[in-house]
C-alpha cells in the first residue's frame, strides 16, 4: 500500500519542483550557446549575462560623478515574469519583463573583452574584464565584475564614448544575485496594464 501512495504522489512532488526550478530557470535564453553574432572574445561575458539576467535578481544604478562620488539614479527587481522600478528614491513601480539578449538590433553588446584579471571583490573571487558596449545607440568601454564562483555578473561600470542616457559620463550598476536578498516591493504602482 505504501509503494502505492508513494508512486502517485512521487510524480506530483517532482512537477512541483521541476515547475520551480523551472520558473527560476525559463527565462534564459541559450547559457552556453553562442548567439549569432556575438563576439566569440567575450563568450564568458555573455553567459555570465545569462545567467544573471535569466534569474531573479536585483541592481542599483549610479551615476558617477568627476569627484567620485555615487548619485543612485534607479534601483530594478527582477522575479520571474516582473519587473519592479524606481527612479532615485521615488515610488515603486511594477511592469512585465522583458527579455534582454546579448545581441541587439545593430549587432552585439559585448564586444573586444579581454581578461583583464583575476581578483577578489570585498571577499569575492572574481573575474574582470574590459569590454566594448554597444546599446540602443550608446557606446561605453567598460568594465565587468563576475564572481568566479556564481558566473554571476556582480558590478559593471560604464565609461560612454560620446552620447549618454543619463548624462553622466560614467555609470555603475551593483547586482544582487542571492535570491534570500531579492524581495518584490510591497507598495509597487502596477503598470502591467499601460
């Protein structure tokens, strides 16, 4: 009776945790498949870009300004099919996520990475590497922070060549990638529907 019970419930209790590892998990596009026309110099980069913006996580955007000095200019939340914004410290607001690849419409956001070394961040081993960037028209030689454990982007920084969206030269995103630190707001304007 036992081996009965077991086996009708044993397939539930699989799909639910395949559904979840799932729901973490669809939102990637490839993780080890090269996009036609990527750069084959920055593979690594592009499937830390992967794996860190198929799953749930978070990041804080600064604009850096000539003294060094951080201005945080949007926090973002990502968690399954939504995305969660805010514009310096203003109001939350919840909107459908969209997919961002490694590839745009003029070609590949990451271009010429090299490796630049090999390091820790705080306590972090990590790998930084210098890169072109290329979106939406903007052009930026950056630099990517990827922790050699998670092969999770952790920081990014911006230095734009000509034009920039915010209108500070250089910008820095942090990431947050541990999922017990990813948390939807509570308060979140819902611009699902807009």
């Amino acid at each position: 009776m036992r081996v009965g019970i077991v086996a009708l419930i044993l397939p539930v209790i699989l799909s639910v945790v395949s559904q979840s590892a799932a729901q973490e998990d669809r939102r990637s596009f490839g993780l080890l498949d090269r996009l036609p026309d990527e750069d084959p110099s920055c593979d690594f980069v592009n499937r830390s870009y992967e794996r860190t913006f198929g799953g749930n996580f978070a990041y804080r955007l600064y604009g850096v300004q000539p003294t060094g000095a951080f201005d945080l200019l949007e926090i973002r939340v990502f968690i399954g099919d939504f995305a969660y914004d805010r514009q310096g410290l203003g109001r939350w607001h919840l909107r459908h996520r969209g997919l961002r690849k490694t590839v745009d419409g003029t070609g590949a956001v990451f271009r010429h990475c090299s490796n630049a070394s090999d390091s820790l961040y705080g306590a972090v081993p990590v790998k930084v590497f210098q890169v072109d960037w290329a979106r939406n028209g903007y052009n930026a030689k950056s630099e990517v922070v990827i922790s050699t454990a998670t092969s999770k982007i952790i920081k990014t920084t911006r230095q734009f060549v000509g034009a920039t969206p915010t209108g500070f030269p250089v910008m820095t995103e942090i990431f947050e990638t541990k999922r017990d630190r990813i948390k939807a707001p509570s308060d979140a304007v819902d611009l699902r529907n807009e």
